[in-house]
C-alpha cells in the first residue's frame, strides 16, 4: 500500500501560522506606540510643571512681571502669577497647569 503526503495542509498550516505571527506582532506594535505615546504627554506635564515651579519661586523671591513668556528650545510657555501671590498658571500649545498656594501646601489643578 502506498502512503500518500498531504502536502496541502502543510502549506496551509505554515500560512495559518504565519497570519497568527504576524497579528501577534501588529497588536504588540499598536501597543508599544500608544504606552510611547502616554509617556510623552506624561513628559511633557512633567515639564510644564517643572517650569511652573521654577518660575514661581523666583516670582516669590524676587517679584517681577505677573505675565511671563518663556522659550525652552522648540516650546513656547506662557505664565500668569496673581497679585497677591497665590495662584500660578502655564499655558504650552498642548498643556495648561495652574497652581494655588495654601498656608500650609499647595495644590495642583
């Protein structure tokens, strides 16, 4: 008796496996671009907060303008102080951050 090879559905299991390899593949791309794409706006709260900060001790030490505009290489940040030293905001294409100071802490909005 003779034994024939099935020949086709090893063809056909090779392209299965293949479609699985490659799905498997584009759902771990999307992935790894929407987490890189969370940690660059995370970034960039991040540093509009660091320029918030840093704009607003030297506000309190040494006063000055209450409407501030500032360039930090390809980004423009825009900071408004109120008068009696309590409220602090920064304005970027993409962000806004505001600060209040308490008596005893301050909080971000």
């Amino acid at each position: 008796m003779q034994r024939r090879r099935p020949s086709g559905y090893i063809l056909f299991e090779a392209l299965v496996s293949l479609g699985m390899l490659s799905i498997g593949i584009l759902i771990y791309h999307a992935g790894t671009l929407q987490m890189l794409s969370q940690e660059q706006a995370q970034y960039r709260r991040v540093r509009c907060a660091r320029v918030l900060k840093e704009e607003f001790r030297e506000y309190l030490a040494q006063g000055g303008e209450r409407e501030r505009q500032l360039d930090y290489d390809e980004e423009v940040y825009r900071v408004f102080f109120s008068e009696d030293k309590r409220y602090g905001k920064v304005v970027n294409d993409d962000q806004e951050l505001a600060i209040r100071l308490e008596t005893a802490s301050f909080h971000i909005d």
